[in-house]
C-alpha cells in the first residue's frame, strides 16, 4: 500500500520527516516496507534563463541557447526545442547531473557545437508521462536562477509503502494510515469533505431498479450523475494517483480510483446509455458464458462467479472488474455510481479462477466494512461537485438488508498487566483505545471496549490488550530476565528429539529432503496398493492446483520414490535420503480435521543393500533410547519385495516398516536398481523417547564369556534366537553379538550354523562358573525344544 506523505498531510498534522513517521509506524504496528522521495533520482539540475537564441549553423532544427544559471558565466546548449523564446526560465541539467529512469547529462558536441547540459520537459523531470510533454518546461517569470529544481517545483516528497497484513482492510487506504498515524503521534485527524448537493431534480430510483439475488453482495449502492463532463483532472489529482501508483485516465474514472485510495472503498461508474434494460441484478453468472472485460479479454465464466447485470446481458465482474460493453467514454453524458460490498471469499476464488487481480479485488477479498459504502459514495459526489465533472442527480437506492453493527469486548485491566507485563492505569489504557477510535467505558477493574465495525480484527480480550501495547510503545515495556526451566516438555521435548533426530540421520550420511504433503491418487497404482485398502481414503482438496495436487497423502513411500526416481534419472549413482514428515489420516467424517502423522521416511539406492538400511534404524532407536524392539519377516506389503521386508515392533505395537522396495514398484517410478525405504512412525518414537541420560559406575566386577555355535534350519531368524537368549539368560546377560553364519558341505542342506559370542557379569558379585553354565543351559535348552537347535 502506496501512501504519500503530502496525501496523508492532507487529514492529519505531521511535523516530522517522513523517515522518522516510518520508524514511528513501524513501532506502532504499520510495517514500513520502503519510503521513496520522489526527487532522490534528481541531481544537478537548477533553474536558468534563455539569454539568446541563435540558429545552428550547421542543422536547421538545432538551435543555440546562452543560459544563465545564477552567479556562474552562462553555458551554452544546443537544443531541438521550439516552444521557448529568448528570457524565458527553463530546468537545466548541468553537466554530470541525472535524471529519473538513470539518464546521465554530461557535455559535448552536437553537430560540431559545444552543448554543456540540457534543457528539460516535465516528461524528462518526471512530472508527466512518457509521450505527454510537448517541448520545454516554462517556468514563471519570477523563478529565482540557480535554485535547485527540487526545491522549486516542490520534488522531494516521499511516498510510504505499508506492508498491510490481511486482518486490517481498514488500513488499506490514506485514511486507515492516518487514523494510525493520528494514534501513534497522539493527535488527531479529519475526515475529507463529504457534502454535494443535487443540482439535477431526476430522481436516480424513478428511472433505474436494482436487485440482489445473492448473498454474496452484502450491499450495493447506487447514484446517478448527469450532464457529465468528460475531462482530464486537475494536476492536483493526477499528482496524488500517480504518487500512489494509479494512472490517471480522465476525471470520472480518476474519481473512482482516488476514492478506493483515499477510503479504501473500491467504486465503479457505467455509463448509463449501456443499461438498456433501467434495471441492475447482482446474480451469478450463467455456466460457461462468455463475457469481455474492461482489459479487453474475453472470459469464459462459471456459476459460482458474481456478476451485475443490467437485465439483458453482463456489465461487470462484481468486486474484480467491469466489462468493456458499459465502459465511460468520451462521449458519456450520464453515469451510473456503483458503490458496494461483496463476500471476500468468493472474491478471492472468483478472481484467481479468472487470473484477474485487481486493486479492487485485492481489498474485496479481505473482507471490506459495510458501513463505509455510503461514505464513499458520498465522497465521490463531493469531488464530482468540486471538480465540475457533472451534476448529481436525487433519489439514492441502498440494498443492505443485515447492517453490521458494532460490537465491545469486556476485559479486566489487571489481566492486561499481567499478560503485558506493566503496570498501566486504567486511565493509560484507555487512552491508547480512545486514539485508535476504541471508544472505552471505565467500569471498576473492567474495560467495556467499543469496536467499530472497521476493526474486525478485535474480537478477545488478547486483541484489545495488543492494541494497548503498541500505542503505549513495545520499546516502553521493560524488559524481563527469561524464566528458564531445565524439565524438557511438550513442544519443546519433541523440538529436541527431532533435531536428535536429523543430526543422527545426518551423521549417517544421509541428506534431508522435503516433499509436497499433497499428491495425485495415481500414486496408490504405482507402489501396487490393493483396491481395499485403507491407504487409498485420503483426504481430498477441495480446491485443488490440478489432479498432481488433489489429495492428501496417508503414505510417505510414493514422496520418496518420487525423490530417488528425480536423483536417479539425473545419474546420481549413489543416493541417501530422509525425510520427516506428516501423513494425513481422514477421520471418516468429511467436516472433522484428519488426524496429521510424523514419519520418519529413509531412501537409499547405491552400493547399499537391506542391513545398510537396517543400521540406520537402529542407529535413530538407540539414539533416542528406543527398546525392546524387534524386526519381524513382512511379506504382506505389496509395495516391498516379500523376502526382503521387514516389520518394526517396539511392546507389541507396529511402528514402521523398512525393506527393499517390491522390483515392480521400482519399476513404475523408472528406476532399475534396487531401492530400500524405512517408513517409521515418528510420533509414537518421541512418545518413548528417552533422552534424559543417566550414567552409571563401570563395572567393578569381572565378566564371563561364553561361545554358542548352533545348527538350525535355514528358515529360521535370528530374530528368534536373539529373543530367546534376552528372555531366558536372566538378568546376568550383558550383551551378545552375533559373529557367524555359515551354510556350507559340513552343514546339512537346508541347514545353517549360527555362531553368537555371550557376556554375563554381575553387577553384585564375581560370577561363579556354576551359575554361568545354568544360564547358558537354559538358553541352550530353550533354543534345542522350541527351534530344533543342535549345539554344534
């Protein structure tokens, strides 16, 4: 939002540069995002006087000047110009001066005659537009020479650029700002003047009907204006709207333009003789017609579209734009003011749907005020009056069948200084509100807020207690030493984790990549799920960027497959990815917010197989101090190779699945080597997390160690033994590691001999050989009677 600063001046007092009224609204809650002087492109150019004028000698539309410039001796300058005399005063750019668009002056010859500088239109000093100036700019007969040419025609004016976020519409406009900058330098504005009156006796209701058939128009408003007088605007006006961005056009539409900028209120006017029907409907639009915009671009329009309508045929897009066939023209005598207030959010959708962003759409979709329909239109028929563009005619037709009134907010002054942490009066307090037009009621400990309808960002108590603090300053509130507590919880708990998390996957090699939650239903046919499953009932966008784009995903694996095809077709030959993410789980009821997931996701393909993948599971388990967990056989996941495959359990409960991804998967996403992927549900790891470390004593007594060789049938995991040696070794196993496999011509077919290594130690005592070998039996006993072991 472009605001000049000599437009602003206009409503509120400011004795302060307009670097400083930045810094001040930026601390009050107006995010400056730039100030721009107008004249900053401007260097060296002053005033200066024609002394004579003399043919070239050697080019017939060349002629030479002798300039005065002040106390210097007179350059001489060589210029095509012909609407100057001799004593005229004129711009001179000297040499090594600039002009806006970063054209450098410097001195030369043309056609063989020196030519110390330059001569300038407006169009060169940027006051008027390119094609628009007709040779040199004449100033009056008593400019003083030498003078500065900013300082002379008044150059250096700033223009301020807000960032507005989309909760204050109110500030999208000159007054909104100087309601703000009223508020922070504790003074007061004015409103412009709003005062016509109808000259023309026509009564606007006698001759043109209006009816809203929809909604999504809250209201429209309407006035008519005749014995209209098309014209260029006054330089005042074409000033203000070029400074704020907007290009003049002729005083009608300049008119519209200046009220949107000025109240924030987008207007529009038709000509009259276009309504052919004396009736306007607001409706939406027929599917699939065709309508040609002020743009002169033919759109194709959709029944969710809101248009006016004149009875007959389309005349504007309502909130975006008008169409070409109601257009004011040169020849218009009467129009139609439309002054109205339209639904944001079909404002918002309508408009992308067509590709049309507007300034008018732009402030529409954030959800105008009502209320300042009428003041805007009482606005423009003020400057019509002013300018003499026309006379207003009688009779005004307003449709607002639910006013919106204004509403208070209770709140208690003491929660307010405890939440801000000050200690404001109640008296303080309300008068930062009574500067923001906050009217407030004292009522012992309460604030009974009064919100106009303009602020419809105020609806809690937190609301009114932000609008205190930035009035009253955030550079007054004291500052406060942090409470800092050492107890790891909620949010921050599982921040930790997770960046335990990455810096593990990390330091294992591993690169992170991050994926789009939101993915086309072809993925389930390529990783094969089946029809039925559970998998495939994704939540659904509703207004989806296209089919890629249109659900949900309940699965990271495609998201993956995705990133290692991309790396793979680029002939990256070795590649390690992870991912943490989110899944969406639907609820099964369409209005309830699906449950959101964090998986951990792993990729690799590469000179790696399925214990590569493996490892780097274990590695983030044992990190986050995750046990009792257990890798079972998978062969049921149609997205994974069935041998290759398996699950991950931590107390009986499913947490992830890791595996070699199923040759016709691989396939689908174009890849022809083998892929491994680990999905690992990331919430029910930081639910069992534990990162809290505790350290104990080394060991003070000695430890026994114990070889097991057994012969086993091949099918067998050694899942299985490992399970067998935790639970039935006692509390004296230490540990155990696995350090053979062996399948061979001294091993029956269809045998294997699995070698492991067994540590026993006590943390109480010196262990005994006695007490070792019925440990190590009961093992031996146990692995014989359930997996058929034989001690080899």
């Amino acid at each position: 939002m472009k605001v000049p600063v000599e437009w602003l001046k206009d409503y509120v007092d400011i004795d302060i540069d307009a670097k400083k009224l930045g810094d001040a609204l930026t601390l009050s809650g107006s995010k400056v995002e730039e100030i721009v002087t107008s004249g900053d492109e401007i260097q060296k150019v002053v005033t200066g006087k024609i002394l004579k004028i003399e043919p070239h000698p050697d080019a017939e539309k060349l002629v030479v000047c002798q300039i005065e410039v002040g106390e210097e001796e007179p350059i001489q300058i060589v210029t095509g110009a012909d609407n100057m005399k001799e004593n005229d005063i004129v711009p001179v750019a000297l040499h090594g001066s600039s002009l806006p668009g970063g054209v450098k002056i410097k001195k030369g010859k043309l056609r063989g005659i020196p030519s110390n500088g330059m001569m300038c239109s407006e169009e060169e000093i940027g006051l008027a537009e390119e094609g628009t100036a007709h040779g040199l700019m004449i100033l009056p007969e008593d400019t003083n020479l030498g003078k500065d040419i900013k300082e002379v025609l008044n150059l250096a004016k700033a223009v301020i650029d807000f960032e507005i976020t989309s909760n204050r519409p109110d500030c999208l406009s000159v007054i909104g700002i100087a309601r703000e900058t009223a508020a922070t330098l504790d003074t007061k504005y004015k409103m412009p003047d709003l005062g016509y009156d109808c000259k023309c006796k026509d009564n606007l209701k006698e001759e043109i009907k209006v009816e809203v058939k929809d909604e999504l128009c809250k209201r429209y408003m309407a006035r008519g204006i005749k014995n209209i007088k098309i014209e260029k605007s006054p330089a005042w006006m074409e000033e203000r709207l070029l400074q704020a961005g907007v290009r003049p056009i002729n005083n009608i539409v300049d008119i519209t333009n200046f009220v949107m900028l000025e109240l924030g209120q987008p207007m529009h006017a038709y000509d009259r003789r276009m309504i052919s029907s004396n009736s306007i409907v607001i409706e939406k639009a027929k599917d699939g017609e065709t309508f040609i915009t002020l743009d002169e671009v033919e759109r194709k329009l959709s029944d969710d579209i809101l248009t006016i309508r004149d009875g007959e045929k389309t005349i504007a897009l309502a909130g975006i734009m008008g169409g070409l066939n109601s257009e004011v023209k040169e020849d218009t005598s009467e129009v139609i003011f439309e002054c109205a207030n339209f639904d944001g959010t079909n404002i918002r959708v309508s408009s992308q749907k067509l590709n049309i962003r507007t300034e008018a759409s732009g402030k529409f979709e954030k959800d105008l005020d009502p209320n300042i329909v009428e003041v805007a239109m009482n606005r423009a028929c003020n400057l019509i009056q002013q300018l003499g563009a026309g006379e207003i005619m009688e009779g005004t037709i307003d449709i607002y069948t639910k006013p919106v009134k204004e509403h208070s907010v209770e709140v208690d002054s003491k929660w307010i200084n405890s939440f801000l942490g000050l200690e404001l009066s109640k008296e303080a307090m309300k008068n930062c509100l009574d500067r923001l037009e906050l009217s407030t009621e004292i009522s012992a400990d309460k604030l009974i807020v009064n919100v106009p309808t303009f602020r419809t960002d105020i609806n809690i108590r937190e609301d009114v207690a932000e609008e205190i603090v930035r009035i009253y300053g955030y550079n007054n509130v004291p500052s406060t030493n942090l409470k800092v507590s050492s107890v790891r919880t909620g949010r921050y708990r599982n921040q930790v984790i997770r960046d335990i998390a990455v810096d593990t996957l990390l330091s294992c090699g591993l690169n992170e990549a991050i994926t789009y939650s939101f993915v086309s239903p072809k993925i389930f046919d390529k990783i094969l799920l089946p029809e039925e499953s559970s998998l495939r009932k994704a939540v659904a966008i509703r207004n989806p960027l296209g089919e890629d784009f249109s659900i949900m995903r309940t699965t990271t694996v495609p998201s993956m497959m995705e990133a290692l095809a991309r790396n793979y077709s680029r002939n990256n030959e070795i590649v390690r990815l992870f991912e943490i993410g989110k899944v969406y789980i639907p609820d099964g009821e369409a209005d309830k917010i699906p449950a959101e997931k964090n998986i951990i996701t792993v990729g690799i393909y590469g000179n790696a197989d399925y214990l590569d993948l493996k490892g780097v599971v274990e590695n983030i388990l044992e990190t986050l101090g995750i046990s009792n967990v257990s890798y079972e056989r998978e062969s049921k996941n149609p997205s994974f190779h069935p041998g290759k495959t398996a699950k991950v359990t931590m107390k009986n409960k499913v947490i992830g699945t890791l595996g070699e991804i199923h040759p016709d998967v691989a396939d689908n996403y174009g890849i022809d080597v083998e892929c491994y992927i680990a999905e690992i549900d990331f919430d029910l790891i930081m639910e069992n997390a534990v990162i809290d470390r505790k350290y104990k004593a080394l060991p003070k007594f000695p430890a026994v160690t114990r070889d097991m060789a057994l012969i086993l049938d091949e099918n067998i995991l050694v899942q299985e033994i490992e399970n067998i040696i935790s639970k039935k070794g006692g509390n004296i196993v230490e540990s155990f590691k696995l350090f053979d496999i062996y399948k061979g011509k001294q091993i029956a077919e269809g045998k294997k001999s699995v070698a492991y290594s067994i540590t026993y130690r006590s943390e109480n005592k010196t262990l005994t050989d006695k007490e070792v070998d019925k440990a190590h039996g009961k093992i031996l006993s146990t692995l014989e009677h359930m997996l058929g072991a034989q001690l080899r």
